[in-house]
C-alpha cells in the first residue's frame, strides 16, 4: 500500500515537471516573438508595392521610410535596382537591419507602352484603278512612340475591295489602316488638237483638218475612235467649228472644238522665189526693248530673219543681230519722206549715212534695201514726180537688191490703232501661201509686234513652212511703180 503511495507521488512530480518545462517553454517563444515583433524594423513604401509609369514617363523613387520601436531609421535603408526607361516589370529592393534582425521590401515597378504605332499610307485611302486593273501598292510609313523601325513589321491583307495593313509594336499594341480600293473610271479622255487655235483659213482655199490626237488615263491612246463632225464653207467669210468627240471604255465621253475662222485676205500674189518659204522683214529699228525682245523669241525658236535698219537706236543691237546671223539690210538714215525723196542725191546721201552706221558696227557692207514706204509708195510725189521710176534703176544700177513685201502684217497701219499683236499675227498668218514665197512686213519698233513674233513663228512651223533671211540668192520682191 505504502509502496504504491510512494509510485504515485513519483509520478506527480514527473508531471509537475514537464508542466514546469512546458510553461517555461512558451515563456521563452513568448519572448522570442515579443523580440521579433518590437525589435525587427519596418519599412513603409510611399505609394505601394506596385507602381504602373507610362512610357516615355521615367521612374522616380516615390520614397519609403523606416522605423523600429518607434524611432526613425530611413535613413539606413539600401535601395537596390536599376530600372531603365524602356518598357518593362522592374524590381526595386529596399534593405534595412536592426542588430540581428532585417527586414527586406520589394516594390515592383511597371514601365507601360500603352501608346498604338501609328500607320500612314503613301497615296490615298481611298483609290480609284482602273477597271480590269491591279493596284500598285504606293508604300506606306510607320511611326510608334517606342519602336524604332517597325515597318517591316506591317502585315498586309489584300482582299478585293480593300487593302488591310496590321501592325503590332513590341508590347502587343496594334494598329490598322484600310485602303479602299475600287475599279472605276470617272476620267474623261483627253482630246488635243493640231495647228494654232482658232485656226485661220483665207477665203477660197481649203480647209485641211490639222490633226488631233486623243489619250485616256485608262484606255490610253483613243485617236482612231474620235468622231470629227463640222463643216465649213470657205467661200463664205465667218466662224466655224469643228466638233470632235471620244468616249472610253467606261463611256465618258470628251467633247470639244475647233474653232475656224474663214477670213477674206488680200494677198498681193507675188514672190520672191521659194515657194512655202516665210521671210520674218523688220523695218525702222532697232529699238531698245522691243528689238531685244524679237532677238531673243528668234534666238529661242532658231529662226532667223532680216533688219531693214535707220540711224534709230543703239549700236549694239544691230551687232548683236549681225552675230547673231540675221541679215542686216538697209532702209534710209532718217527715213524723212519730204528729206530722202526730195532729189535722187538725197536719197542716195542718206543711203550712204546709213550703210556706214552698218559697216562701222559690223564690218559689212550690205546691198540689201527697201523703200520708206516701199517702191510703191505714192507719197514721194510729193516731193519729186517720177522719182521712184527712178531710184528702182538706179539702186539695181549701183549694185543693191531691193524688197518690198507681200504680206502686210498692218504693224504700222490697222494695228497700230489699238497695238493689237493679235491683229498682227492674224495679218501675217492669213497671207501666208505655200505656192509662194512670203515676205512679211514687220516693224521692230513696235512692242506688240514683238508680242505677236512667237505665235506667228509657231504657226509657220507646225504648218511646214521654213523660215528664211534675205541673201544674195533672194530675188527681188517689187511692188508695182506708183510715181
Ligand atoms: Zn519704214
């Protein structure tokens, strides 16, 4: 019984002590958890633990802040990382120690390139091709606010109507463009006509059709489709048109006209030997400007003609139409009727005076003259009867050529009223006769004569005339004898 006591007691104390060792346990975890909660620091990260910046945006440390049992210890926390500014998850560690305790913090940042590329295509949006066509792809650019070259990243989707083009920048944002493309021709064909417009025809001769020509932007040359409709009578003096039409594929149709002008010409019928040939005569000069002006137009267009000079102007001129390879011909000094027409040593006096101003400037002697007023001219009278019968056989005596003209350009008679250099053009295109030679009287004194040289020379060559300058092979060209 006693001995039973005695184990009993024994195992009481044994249960006494573990209890003891338990609770002495828990005191110490107690401890131990006490130290870790009040003795490790803290770290507060301003701004959380997850930042979201939008590129180009850079990042910035927001701040943070340390503490342990209360007291400030910011200023012991090492920040690790780098983070560039390209897109991308960045990490950013912050590390702070309290004797052997430490606590670590990581905030992760995140660089965002939420921004689409950009695509913008060569050409329209919206094309129009040709029915029956392909369209030819005019390239297109592509711009994103991180990647640099990213075109060659373009897909393209060609469907019929139109052309899609996809592209994505490397953090996944997508852009897309379409392109409509559509079959049609709206366009008109293109007529163009021949020959100087109106068109001029003298009364009596034929009208010849000039020629045309017709383009379409998608049937391409239509020339042999035109219709030409119109007619005209030549033995009537008026307007007339000529009207010619074309439709493409698509039937747009074109139409426009020609206008022709039958004019009543007088044409003093004579010639100076080759036939279809049109000698440019300018009479009075030089002039500063205006003769300037007609040197530089038959410079440009190669054409070269001939000076009937006075005394007028500068020396200059007449040297530069000299080397320039016109003919310099003489027309009188002071081209005074009651002066040069008053004796036969007058006029042969004031020839003289002239013809020295040629050979001091040019070291040439010309032989070619014209009359004032050409050898028709009724105005000597005047002053001498009978002179004109004279001095036309007296000049081919003494080794000189003279002209007169054949056409009348009216620069110095019907035009001068209102200086019209459509007037001038007209006169000497209308006269103009391929079963002669054609001399023209012109005066480069006179500016809108100047203005009406370019046309004039047009005509004559998309007409096939040549232009010719007065030489020694050139017969005389001789109005009848008035006095
Ligand atoms: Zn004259």
């Amino acid at each position: 019984m006693l001995l039973e006591k005695i184990k009993l007691e024994k195992s009481i104390n044994k249960i006494k002590i573990i209890k003891m060792i338990v609770i002495l346990f828990l005191i110490m975890d107690m401890f131990v958890l006490f130290a870790c909660l009040f003795m490790s620091p803290q770290i507060d990260l301003k701004y959380g633990k997850e930042i979201n910046i939008k590129y180009p945006s850079k990042y910035k440390e927001p701040g943070y802040s340390a503490k342990v049992l209360g007291k400030d210890i910011s200023k012991k926390v090492l920040v690790k990382g780098k983070i560039s500014n390209n897109p991308g998850t960045y990490k950013v560690t912050y590390i702070v120690k309290n004797f052997i305790f430490k606590t670590v913090a990581i905030r992760t940042v995140n660089i965002i390139d939420d921004q689409p590329p950009k695509i913008i295509l060569k050409g329209n949006n919206n094309v129009q091709i040709c029915p029956g066509t392909k369209y030819k792809e005019e390239g297109f650019e592509v711009t994103d606010n991180y990647d640099k070259d990213i075109v060659s990243n373009v897909e393209i989707e060609n469907n019929d109507l139109e052309i899609i083009y996809r592209v994505k920048d490397s953090s996944n944002n997508k852009a897309q463009v379409i392109r409509k493309v559509i079959e049609v021709d709206n366009s008109k064909p293109e007529i163009k006509l021949n020959g100087s417009l109106p068109t001029y025809i003298s009364l009596g001769s034929k009208y010849k059709e000039p020629g045309y020509s017709a383009t379409d932007n998608c049937d391409g040359d239509l020339t042999k489709s035109v219709k030409v409709t119109g007619e005209i009578n030549s033995n009537k003096p008026g307007k007339y048109y000529i009207t010619y039409t074309v439709s493409d594929k698509s039937l747009n149709t074109q139409t426009i006209k020609r206008e022709v002008i039958v004019q009543n010409v007088r044409s003093t019928g004579f010639g100076c030997g080759l036939a279809g040939a049109i000698y440019l005569t300018f009479d009075d000069g030089p002039s500063e400007g205006s003769t300037t002006k007609i040197l530089d137009i038959l410079k440009e267009e190669g054409v070269k003609a001939t000076f009937f000079v006075t005394n007028n102007g500068p020396d200059y001129l007449i040297k530069r139409a000299y080397d320039e390879g016109h003919t310099i011909a003489l027309h009188t000094a002071t081209h005074n009727y009651s002066l040069v027409y008053a004796s036969v040593d007058n006029y042969f006096n004031d020839l003289k005076t002239v013809s020295n101003r040629v050979k001091r400037i040019t070291g040439y002697e010309s032989k070619f003259i014209r009359f004032p007023g050409g050898s028709s001219n009724i105005v000597s009278k005047k002053y001498s009867p009978g002179i004109m019968s004279t001095l036309t056989q007296e000049v081919v005596n003494r080794g000189y050529k003279y002209y007169d003209w054949n056409i009348s350009s009216e620069d110095a008679g019907r035009c001068a009223k209102e200086k019209s250099s459509s007037c001038v053009y007209n006169n000497a295109v209308l006269g103009l006769s391929k079963n002669r030679c054609n001399m023209i009287l012109l005066h480069d004194i006179k500016f809108y004569t100047a203005d009406a040289l370019r046309d004039i020379i047009k005509y004559g060559k998309s007409n096939n005339y040549i232009f010719r300058q007065i030489d020694k092979t050139t017969p005389m060209v001789k109005q009848h004898i008035n006095n």
